[in-house]
C-alpha cells in the first residue's frame, strides 16, 4: 500500500487555514455582541406614563416623579411633557430656537447635559411630548436642586423645579 504523503500535507493546510478563518468569524461575532450588550447596559430608561402637564406644572416627568435619580456617566432616558404657556416656537439646539435647561444649586452642577432630537415644535398654549436623555459626566455625586426650563434668549417657555440626585 502506497500512501500519497503530500494529500496528507494538503489537508493539514486547508484543515489550519479553515481553524483560522473559523476563530476570526468567531471573534468578530463575539465583539459585536459584548459591544450590543455594553451599549444597552449603559443607558437607564424610566417607562412610566408621564401625566399630563397643566398651567401650574408645565412640565411632567414620568410617574409623575419630581426627583429623578441618575448614575453618573449613564444617560437617563425618558419623555417629558411641557405644556407652552407661551407663543409657537421650536425646540432646538440652535442659537436662534428655544431650548432645554437645567440651572441647578449649587452653580459647580450646572455641568448635567440634556439631549433631544433636534427642532421639535413646541405650539402656544399645547402640550408636546419630547424625549430627551439627561447626562450627569461632570457633576460630583450628591443632591442637587434644579430648574427645568425651556427658554430661549430672552423668553421662559416653560419651567419645573426638580431634584437631582447622582449616584
């Protein structure tokens, strides 16, 4: 019995070079999932029904909450609900528009980010659901008391105190 010892060579080859085709697909696959699982891990969401805002509370969080409980360096997500005692303006992170802030004692807090989607419609004397991601990466961990405002340059549209806490 002849054996042919290079078909032994060759399958040898093909057989690390598949291994090694196999590992990288492996590996890829594994990144994209640890990536997906860090993403979703790194946001905090409150899905509660946010009640409707009124004249006297212009703004609504959900649950009707009036402290809101943030982990520094995790965005917290939810839709808040501002009635626009004012005229029809939009809601923007330009110069020119309105816009969402939060003023908050002591001044070293004022560092908490607000994000939204760009040019929301806020209509005189309506009510407008906005979901917005507030961020606290640069504010010590404590209480803070803080007004809700959405504003432009000269104008308060609308306004809520609400307490802060950072964990």
């Amino acid at each position: 019995m002849n054996f042919n010892k290079k078909g032994g060579m060759e399958m040898s080859i093909n057989l690390i070079i598949i291994i090694i085709i196999a590992l990288t697909v492996l590996g890829l696959v594994l990144g994209f999932v640890v990536t997906k699982f860090n993403d979703m891990g790194n946001k905090v969401s409150l899905n509660e029904d946010t009640p409707e805002p009124s004249y006297s509370q212009q703004i609504t969080f959900p649950g009707g909450r009036t402290e809101l409980h943030v982990k520094k360096n995790k965005p917290l997500g939810m839709v808040v609900k501002i009635y626009n005692t004012g005229d029809t303006t939009s809601l923007s992170t330009g110069d020119s528009s309105a816009t969402l802030i939060l003023s908050c004692v002591p001044n070293s807090a004022n560092n908490f980010k607000i994000d939204f989607a760009n040019e929301t419609g806020l209509n005189g004397g309506s009510i407008t659901s906005i979901p917005i991601e507030v961020k606290a990466t640069q504010v010590k961990i404590g209480e803070y008391s803080c007004l809700f405002k959405v504003k432009d340059t000269t104008t308060t549209f609308a306004s809520r105190p609400v307490k802060i806490i950072v964990e």
